[in-house]
C-alpha cells in the first residue's frame, strides 16, 4: 500500500513512526518530512501548503491513501482536489475544516446548534470593537481571539478594556497575524480545567480516541506566552467515564450531526478542545486534525493499527470500529529553541537523540530538525524535539521522559519541567 504523508512537524514524525509499524508493511512518502520522519519514510520536497504540486504527485505515483497533518492546506481544499481525483485522504473537506480556519464560523456553528460554548461576539470593525470593549457588556478578563488560523498562537487574554482595545487594534490592523487577524472574536474567559479530545468522524459516525492534556504556555506554572504547545500527556486525568460519555452526547454528536445536515460532513479528526467549567463542560475550540503535541502521546498509546484507523476513516466506514489502548501511559516533554515562540534560532547542533532513545519506553519525534551540510541533526524552527515516553503510569512515564530529555542538548535548549506534575496524584481518567 503506498501512502503519501504531508506535514513536517512533530505530529508528522509521530504519524510516520505509527504507519510505518503497520503490520501491512505500507511504502510511505512525506511531504516535505524532517530529519527524523526520514528514518520511516522517503522525503518529497513539496510543501505541506502546496495543494496542486501534492495532488499532481499523489495522482502521478498512484498512492493509495493521503494522510494530511497541518491544517492549512486542508482549509485550502487538498482533501477535496484529493477525493475528486479519486485518491483516498484523512483529512476533512475545506468546508468542514472551516470549523478550525475560521473561528468566527465555528462559534457561530455552536450557536446554531445549541452547543456549550462562551459568549462571544465578532466583530471586523475597529471602531465597532472599541466601542464594544469599552462599555458596560464587557467583562474582565475577556479573550480575544483572531478570526483566521495563527499556528495557535492568535489568542489573547486581555485583563483590562486597554489591554483587550490593544490586541484588537494589532489583529484588525493586520499587524498582528495579517488577514488571520482582520475579523476577530470576543468571548467571555472561562475558568476550570481545560481538556484535549479527539474523535474520528467517517462523515456520519465518530469513534472516541483516547483522552489527552495540553500545555500551552512557553513556562513553568503556565507561565509566559502562549504557544503551540509544550508538552502533553494521555490518559487525562481530569476525564472519566461519565464525562466522556456527557462529552460524546452534548458537544461531539451534535458537532458531527450539524455539519453533516449543513451539507459538511467531517470525515477525518475532529480535536474538541473543552474546559470543564462549574457549569458544565463547554467548547473551547474546534481542529480539524491531529493536535501537536498530542499526537505524540496519543499514537504510542493504540493497542493496534493505525493504518487500519486512518484507512476506515478515509473511506467514510467506522462501523465495527473500537479502538483499543494500552494500560501504559504516556508523557510528552517538548524541547525549544531559544526565543520560542516569538522567535526561534535555527542551526544548532542536536546531540543525545540515540542516547535517549537506547531507554526504555522512548521515542523521540522530531518536529524541527534539518540535517547539515555534513549530515548531523541541526535545530530548524521553535519546536524542536517531541520526547514521549511510555511507562506502568503517569509518574513513571513522567520520570522516563525527563530522563531521557537530559540526555539531549544544543545550544539556547529550552524546555518546561513540570509536565504531568499536576496530575501524577490524580485519579487516572482513562
């Protein structure tokens, strides 16, 4: 079976590790890859965002299935020049990717079909927002939010009407994240525990994926900026039974249900970010594809084949289809280069990869890594490595995953240590 991966990150590198531990053997091809995907799969030197180049090489070496990481070029319409050519995709038509590329419509979607979420208003207006901002509806701290996609970083929570009034002049100005930023939305803050979900959805039916915990911020404590992601773990602690089941019948079956009867159906992963709130749990976010780095944690964790997974999704049939997970668990521990997420220097050395994966339970995804001109490891973006370890539960995998990130370093490394700290004495919620 022959399959075209797109995407070079660190979700990426963990697809690639998963498909190619396929049992059917499968030849795979990633476009463009990283210096670790390479070790499961062949480069292609075609970028994740060039739709037509993609669908020309897909349809030139006769793949059998397309498996889409970023989202990006799935809100650009790949999986639909894909399916209209008659190849297989995991990934969402641009339609139903809109519920991650445009905010505002996503808020609105739960509007209409009466899902939890915050209040919100949107606005594409300076004066309009300003005015808003600046009257008595206005509660503090709010969030605001950039309309369009900002590789996770356009959310700010702003703790005063001038702090909020700056957001929104530096998004609607196009300073801050260009067109992204020139329709906004304005919600209310909302306090409680925040929780990752993912499911698959054939266009009709979902299926529930193991639950996982993000952590956003670049510092200790959730300290400092937001970025696209730090660290993560799975199982949550926060979800147990009887949440995921509220979860499944008040935010996920409505979610695929309302697309499918707005001419949408969402065939691909579906992400729900969810703050569990003392009212209730409500909807934070909508992706419209595997989290990064959630990805990480959760792949390692299936008790059988993700080729299989992905495959029944594609071809819009998951009936029959329970996944199946390992008692193990598992924790994520991202390391950055310096300046991250403002800025990111590039070029840096990498040593200690092979000696933290001769531990046991390691896996190290690359996210952004090239190869020098004299072929070594080198630095290439913000988020450099994805350190996943499995281990008998949180505190053991825990332990493994920062045993093996201290054996790794280069030059300006940066990494959060207190991932899973907050739930290593917690009740397991899966």
């Amino acid at each position: 079976m022959k399959v075209l991966l797109v995407g070079g990150g660190g979700r990426e590198s963990a697809l690639a590790w998963a498909l190619s531990r396929s049992t059917r053997r499968p030849d795979i091809e990633c476009a463009p890859g990283n210096a670790g995907i390479e070790r499961h799969a062949r480069r292609v030197p075609i970028a994740a965002d060039d739709v037509a180049g993609l669908v020309a090489h897909a349809r030139r070496q006769r793949h059998d299935l397309v498996v889409v990481g970023p989202e990006v070029p799935l809100t650009r319409g790949l999986a639909d020049r894909l399916r209209e050519a008659g190849i297989a995709v995991f990934g969402p038509d641009a339609a139903a990717a809109e519920v991650e590329g445009s905010k505002a419509f996503s808020k609105s979607f739960m509007a209409r079909h009466d899902i939890p979420t915050a209040r919100f208003d949107v606005f594409d207006d300076l004066a309009a927002a300003s005015s808003f901002l600046d009257g008595g509806d206005a509660s503090y701290p709010l969030v605001v939010k950039a309309d369009g996609l900002a590789s996770g970083k356009g959310v700010v929570i702003a703790d005063s009407a001038a702090a909020a009034r700056a957001a929104a002049t530096d998004m609607l100005t196009g300073r801050a994240f260009g067109d992204a930023g020139r329709r906004i939305v304005v919600e209310e803050m909302l306090s409680g525990r925040e929780v990752s979900w993912f499911v698959l959805c054939d266009g009709e039916r979902f299926v529930e994926l193991a639950p996982c915990q993000d952590y956003k911020r670049v510092g200790d404590g959730d300290r400092g900026p937001n970025t696209g992601g730090m660290g993560t773990y799975s199982p949550s602690a926060w979800l147990d039974a009887a949440m995921r089941e509220r979860l499944a019948r008040t935010i996920v079956a409505p979610t695929v249900a309302g697309l499918a009867s707005e001419g949408r159906p969402f065939r691909g992963v579906l992400f729900v970010g969810v703050m569990l709130t003392p009212s209730g749990p409500k909807v934070l976010e909508y992706n419209a594809r595997f989290g990064d780095p959630e990805t990480q944690v959760l792949l390692p964790r299936l008790d059988g084949d993700w080729l299989d997974l992905l495959e029944a999704t594609a071809r819009g049939d998951l009936r029959g289809v329970v996944p199946g997970w390992r008692d193990d668990a598992a924790v994520c521990v991202v390391m950055t280069s310096r300046g991250y997420p403002e800025r990111s220097a590039t070029g840096s050395r990498i040593e200690g990869i092979e000696a933290a994966e001769s531990l046991a339970g390691i896996q190290v995804f690359h996210a952004g890594t090239e190869r020098d001109a004299t072929g070594r490891v080198v630095t290439a973006g913000g988020r450099v490595l994805g350190v996943t370890a499995l281990g008998g539960d949180l505190s053991s995998a825990r332990s493994r995953a920062y045993e093996a990130v201290a054996r790794i370093r280069w030059d300006g490394e940066h990494h959060r240590s207190d991932i899973a700290a907050d739930a290593v004495s917690a009740p397991r919620g899966a």
